[in-house]
C-alpha cells in the first residue's frame, strides 16, 4: 500500500482529488507539481508540507519561491523539476496526473526507481505504450490505472488467472455533450459548448477530448498496452449514465464489471490502496434510484478522432505519438477560437499524412515525432 505520493499535476482535477483522497488515507506527500496556479499550490504546500513543489512556469516558480521562504520547501522549475519530483527517495508512489505528453519522460524516470505509477496521465502511454511497459518489466514497477475505465478493467481482472481467457475489453464512454449530433452539426460547436460535459468535472482539454472521442480514442490505445492485448480485443460503448466504468468478457460470454458513481476518487484510492480497499466515505451507489442503464454504439463517422486512434493503432510505431501531439494542439487552437470543432480531427489527419512514422522507434523517435507533428497541426 501506498505511504508517501509525489503528486504530478497537482492544481487539476485529478491533482485536487488526490489530494482529498491522500488526506483521508493520511498519506504523505514529498513533492507536488503544478504550471502556473501559485495560489492554489501555495495552500497546498502549507497543508501537506511537502520537500520538494515544482512549478513549469519560470515566473510562477520564482513567485511562489518568495512566498513559501518561510518554510523548508525546495521550490524547482522546468521539466529538471519535474525529474526531480518523480525520483524521489521518500516517495514510493508517483502519482501522474499532468496532462499531455509531458508526462512522459518523469514517468520513465520513476519506473527506473521502481516506483508505483499511479498512472492518470493516459498520453504516457499512447506515445511510448511499449517502451513504458518494456521498461516497467525491466525495473518491477507497477503502474496502476487512476482513469476510471481502466481502473475499472484492472478491477474486473482481479480474479482472471489466465489472460488467455479474456475474450476482449468494452470501455464505456458518456458520449460527451454532443451525443446524437451529426457531423454537419457538430462544425458549428463552440469552445462553450464542448466544455459542457453532463457527468465528469474535468480540465478544459480532457473536456474537449471527450467531446470528440479522442479521449476513448486514447484509451483504447491505452488499454493494449495495460492489458497486452490487440486493437481488435478492446471495444467501445456508449453509455450515458457513467455508472458502469467498463467491463471484461471472458471467453466463455461472462461478463464482468465494476459499477459506481462517477467520482474520480475511487480509482485514485484504489491505486493507493491495492490489492486492499480502504472504506470511503463518499455517497455510494444506489440501484434503486440510479436509474436505467442504456447501451450504444458509437458513431465514428461523426466522430472521427475515435476511428482515427483506432486505425493508428494498427498501424502502430510512432503514429500515435503523431497523433497525440497533433491532437493536443489541434485542441488548444480550438478552445482559443482559432478553428472549428471538426477541425480538430482535419488536423490530425492532415498531420498523420505529412509526418513519416518511424517503426520500432526509440524515446528520440517519439519525441521528435511529437515535435513534427505539432508543427504539422498549426501549419
């Protein structure tokens, strides 16, 4: 069991909630990271006390440096921070929940020490999926899924004693805000409009990923490399209501899954607390009163970006890290009203053809793969 996190992303809405879940679990928290929210990370650290805060803002770095010189705290900046934060000696577990591809590299770092990988951060492995795992084998690190679909896979998977008897993977998905719109519809969707999300509080580019199912995209990605399994064993389902989490079915038609409300802090605890389960004390699912559970397929040609993951993974090599990093551009020149809503996946594709992808790549490949391709999504 988890005694001592470093926190990765901590002023977002995973960051918050780990740090809810770490307070009620009396955990210790050795360093937290953020980009540029100095108020919210000062409180932070004058609760938790942490060694080490990073800020990958210079500027907010060197605010928050003035304000906590009255505590013991080493305030760093930049991705040396970031490093040094996901390698710490008094920190067992790494919590990563930054956003993007940033989190690769502290990720690998922190398999290196053999750290737990409480991993939030699903880019990880979408860009770098088989390098990451190769080196978790190498080093006997655990990575533990904080995204709540995978959390609910590796908790239908707990009593599996053969891989061989999965017969595949069915991630849930909400559908996000625009379930039921056309193609023709969605040109019109606005920054506003996408970050209406009906059952998740999350950050503004998750939001917008799941608006166009690029983020179930990544998590199919995401679910082959957890899971050592094809493309073509891992599906999708919409299901609106956000109580089943995802489910496994297994070779001779049982079907597993794991039910709750849609609140982030029970896969954070249980990557804390597994192979136990801590009590909670958040409200629990009622049955009664839930309401009915409904079941869709997704619409791909409306929503390409999930077709589009799904065919990058078959393709395999760097197409996905292209694709990650054009996704992620894509979509901050959307919520900056610089482009329209299916723009996104037009950029992506249009990078996807202009940028080679390179087969059996090393980390360089990947990230200069990453580099090519968000120029690509802009240009």
């Amino acid at each position: 069991m988890t005694k001592t996190i470093s926190l990765l992303g901590a002023t977002g809405s995973i960051g918050r909630q780990t740090l809810q879940v770490a307070r009620e679990l009396g955990l210790g928290v050795a360093a937290l990271t953020a980009h540029r929210q100095v108020d919210l990370i000062e409180q932070q650290a004058r609760e938790f006390h942490p060694e080490l805060v990073v800020m990958t803002d210079a500027a907010a770095a060197g605010e928050l440096r003035l304000r906590l010189s009255d505590l013991p705290i080493r305030v760093m900046t930049g991705e040396e921070g970031l490093l040094e934060a996901a390698t710490l000696e008094s920190a067992d577990t790494v919590v990563t929940a930054v956003v993007g591809s940033v989190g690769l590299r502290p990720t690998l770092q922190a398999i290196e020490k053999k750290k737990r990988i409480a991993l939030a951060n699903k880019e990880t492995l979408v860009c770098a999926g088989e390098l990451v795992m190769a080196a978790a084998r190498a080093h006997g690190a655990q990575i533990l899924p904080v995204d709540s679909e995978h959390s609910a896979i590796f908790q239908s998977l707990q009593g599996c004693r053969d891989r061989s008897e999965v017969a595949r993977l069915i991630l849930t998905c909400s559908g996000g805000p625009f379930f039921g719109r056309s193609y023709e519809e969605l040109e019109h969707m606005t920054p506003a409009h996408a970050l209406k999300h009906p059952n998740w509080s999350m950050g503004a580019k998750i939001t917008v990923d799941s608006a166009t199912l690029m983020n179930k995209g990544l998590e199919v990605i995401e679910a082959m490399h957890l899971y050592d399994l094809p493309v073509e064993q891992v599906d999708v389902v919409i299901h609106r209501q956000s109580i089943v989490h995802s489910l496994v079915e297994y070779r001779d038609g049982a079907m597993i899954a794991q039910l709750g409300t849609p609140d982030m802090k029970l896969p954070i605890r249980y990557a804390f607390t597994w192979p136990h389960r801590a009590a909670s004390p958040d409200r629990r699912l009622d049955l009664l009163t839930c309401g009915d559970l409904t079941f869709r397929a997704p619409d791909t040609e409306a929503f390409r970006c999930l077709k589009i993951a799904r065919e990058c993974a078959k393709t395999g090599g760097t197409a996905c890290a292209i694709m990650n990093a054009a996704n992620e551009a894509a979509v901050m020149a959307f919520l900056r009203g610089e482009i329209g809503f299916n723009d996104i996946a037009r950029r992506v594709e249009s990078a996807l053809s202009r940028v080679e992808v390179k087969y059996e790549p090393s980390l360089a490949d990947i990230l200069e793969a990453d580099r090519l391709a968000r120029l690509a999504a802009v240009n």
